[in-house]
C-alpha cells in the first residue's frame, strides 16, 4: 500500500477529549473515529488490526476444537422473556420495536439464543459435547462509555458457548477455553493473568477474567508479585488430554479481581501481595444449567432419561483488545505493534520520493517484500525526512526500512526495529533475507 493513496486521517493535535493513551494514539493514527458515544468506525489501519487480532482468537478457537457460526445482532425479546433476563438486563439493552410492534433487542450477549438453536438442534447425548464460537459485534448501553474503544457501547466481541453432558465434561470444556486463551493472548505480546472472578449475572460457580495488568485499567486486581515475573507462553497442547493439571499451574499463584479478593482470607505475606489495576481482556464462566433448565434445553441419555446440558460461555473483547495492546506496548513517539497483530509488516521510508533512483529501489523492495508474502506500507510521499520518521514511528510498524540517496550511493540501505529503536545499515540483499527470514 502507498502511504499517498492510503486512507490514513492523522491528527497533529492530541484530541482534547481522549483520556488515556491508546485512545490517544488511536485517534492520532487515524485508526478509529467515533460516529456517537461509544460507537466507533474502524478506519483501514484499525481495521487491519481488528482483523489480525479476530484472527488470531479465531485460530485459537478452531485449534481447541470450538466451531464457527455466525448469530445474527438483532434478537427476539421473547428468547429473553424465557431465561428471565428480558427485565433483569435493565438499561443496558438496547431495546427495539419493529413495525409490528414486535419486541426486540440489539444483543448484549448470546446465551439464549445459542440455548435455542441447540434445543432445536440437539437431541441425543451422542450428539455432546459441542462448543460453537461467533465473533460478532454486541451493543451494551453502558452509562459511562470511555477510553475509546476499551469501554463502547458498540463492541466486537468473540463469545462461545459450550455443551456437555455432566459437570466433568463442563469442567473439560472450561478447561480448554482457560488454556487457549493463554495461547490467544501470548500471540498477541500480552501477559494475561486468569484472575478468579465473580460469575455476575450470568451466574454459575466457576469463572476467571484474564486481565492484563496497566494503570490505565478500570478493574482493581490482586495478584502474587510472582505473576509480575511470569511469562505466559503459548505452549502446544493437546487438547484432548486431562488439562486439570495444566489448569492448577497457571492458577497456583494468588490472582482475584477486586470482589473475589478478601483481605481476611487471604494468605499471602503482604510483601508478596501486588495491588494494582487491569484491564479484563477476556472472560470464561462455566454456568451448568442456568439457561438449559428455564429454556429445557435436555438430550435423551443412554437409558432414555432427560438431562439438561451443563454450558459454559467464554468472552474475549476483541475490539477492546486493539486499545489493551496499545496502553501495554507504546512510548512517547507511538504505537509499537507487537509482529502478530501489526496492521503492516514494514514501513518502507522513501527518504527522497522523486528522485529515480530511490524511486526505484523502493519499488522493488516493495515487490520483493509483497512476493515474499509481507505486508508493507510504503511511505511515497513527498514529506520531509523527519515527518516520515515521526509518522512511522506513531503508527507502530515493527520494522522501518529506511531508502535514502546517500545510503543508496553505497549499496545500503537502514533497517530499524520499533521496539528497540535499534539501527542498522545493511546490504539491500542482507535487508531483504532479514525481512523475509
Ligand atoms: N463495553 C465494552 N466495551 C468493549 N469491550 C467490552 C465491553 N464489555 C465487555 N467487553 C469485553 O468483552 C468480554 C466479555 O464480556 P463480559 O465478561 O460478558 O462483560 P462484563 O465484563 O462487562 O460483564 C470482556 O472480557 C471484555 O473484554
Ligand atoms: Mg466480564
């Protein structure tokens, strides 16, 4: 892509109304711009990230053995009338009437509707377990939105819903969304701690809330300072597997959201307690039979008998996450993507558009970068040199590759890593085999 054709609006002024700094750095970029409170469109270098990031959730999903599906935005209220959540929701749904006067919502969440499908669909014990999975965006009226795109009104979210036909199998099922979200979040450049939390009103019993820990969160954490040392990897795992024990490992360090934390029960040394605040990136309940039993949601088992399935949902805010990454991977001069969720591989710097000969050896790393399957956001305008610096480093590609006149005389051309800030004048072969390794 040719920076001089991209549709990229940058700001020079930092937006009066932007509290924090993703938000910041996202209005700057150009990434997003807000259409109402809370409701944001996703301009061509956010959307790149929204994809890359739905993408890799996707990923984790299909690899856990999760399915796609796509529920649509707009639901019958009726659906809800059957679970009573229809008047317990409150103001945050956004209730609609259509033109026969019939009720309907804009969905916060798909537990009813998933619950229909499935009774619909499902009627032996054969046909358990299941886990179907849609990313798709919800509409929650919260009465603060703020932060941009952390807390919207209008958000893209990834929920599934599993159904087993005993505890242990729920408990399977639980187990396999904890350990691919680890992996979902590692492959992001995140450290996601799973933190006990309260089940809200969804209810249940069991339930973490992965939080990535940052001032700028609005959730107060408690958390072993051992987490603060913890690398969360995204190790391989087979799926199919006991995963208990891999569960009792990551969860053996204290870690609780602020209403499952009590100061009395808590057995840590104080010296050993980290206080803080976290961003909740994603979030897994199991529920039993919450909404199979008001909605008889039942399989016919082995002796003939009815059970209601036990289901547990699992959230990841995927639009929340382009802010989450931001607010833990920046510096004063921008954005520093981590390679995974980078909407461009390489920024390619011409130093000097117009002349022919950088002209031309910027054409063909650009050539050589898109055929060795590399994304690239080639910098053609006729700016100065410094404002293409200061515009490369705001949007945050991983690597800049720098073409100048003077370098060029002598073969060379520079290389520079965003995250490091380190230089390196290198070959234009040597340039290229590093890019594409
Ligand atoms: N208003 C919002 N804006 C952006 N993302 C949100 C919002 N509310 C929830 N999310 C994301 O969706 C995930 C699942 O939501 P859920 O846990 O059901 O909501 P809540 O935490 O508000 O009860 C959360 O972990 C969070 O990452
Ligand atoms: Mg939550």
């Amino acid at each position: 892509m040719r920076l001089s054709k991209f549709f990229m609006p940058m700001l020079r002024e930092t937006p009066a109304e932007a509290q924090i700094v993703s938000h910041r750095l996202m209005l700057r970029a150009g990434m997003v711009r807000q259409a109402a409170a809370g409701i944001y469109s996703w301009l061509p270098l956010g959307f790149r990230v929204l994809q890359k990031i739905a993408q890799i959730v996707r990923e984790e999903q299909d690899r856990s053995g999760a399915q796609e599906v796509l529920m649509p935005t707009i639901q019958s209220a009726d659906l809800w009338r059957a679970s009573n959540r229809y008047d317990d929701y409150g103001k945050e749904m956004l209730r609609i009437k259509d033109r026969h006067d019939r009720d309907m919502l804009y969905g916060p969440t798909n537990e009813e509707l998933i619950t229909d499908i499935f009774r619909n669909s499902v009627k032996s014990y054969r046909d358990l377990p299941r886990n179907l999975y849609h990313i798709q965006w919800k509409f929650r009226d919260e009465v603060r939105p703020r932060f941009g795109v952390m807390r919207g009104r209008e958000f893209l979210m990834k929920d599934n819903y599993s159904f087993d036909l005993d505890t242990a199998g729920a408990r399977h099922s639980y187990n396999k969304m904890f350990i691919a979200y680890l992996r979902t979040f590692a492959r992001m450049g995140l450290k996601a701690i799973p933190m006990r939390a309260e089940t809200g009103p969804i209810g249940g019993d069991l339930s973490h809330e992965f939080i990535i820990l940052a001032d700028t969160g609005e959730s107060a954490v408690y958390c072993d300072r051992g987490w603060l040392e913890t690398n969360v990897l995204a190790g391989d795992t087979d799926y199919e597997q006991d995963l208990n024990p891999a569960v009792a490992e990551w969860t053996k360090l204290y870690a609780a959201t602020d209403n499952q934390h009590d100061p009395e029960a808590c057995t840590l040394p104080s010296d050993r307690l980290h206080s803080g605040r976290g961003i909740e990136v994603g979030h897994i309940f199991n529920f039993g039979t919450k909404y199979s039993k008001p909605m008889n949601c039942a399989v016919v088992g082995p002796k003939g008998e009815q059970i209601f399935v036990e289901m547990g949902s699992y959230g990841i805010g995927v639009s929340r996450l382009a802010g989450a990454i931001i607010e833990a991977s920046h510096d004063e001069a921008g954005i520093i993507w981590p390679d995974s969720v980078a909407p461009f591989d390489v920024g390619l710097i011409n130093l000097r558009s117009g002349d022919a000969k950088c002209d031309a050896a910027a054409d063909d790393f650009y050539r050589k970068l898109i055929a060795a399957g590399k994304s690239v956001l080639h910098d053609d305008r006729t700016e100065s040199a410094g404002s293409k610096f200061i515009t490369m480093d705001l949007i945050g590609l991983p690597w800049q590759l720098i073409v100048g006149p003077r370098g060029l005389a002598a073969g060379r051309v520079e290389l520079k890593r965003r995250k490091t800030g380190a230089r390196e004048e290198l070959s234009i072969d040597q340039a290229l085999n590093k890019l594409t390794a």
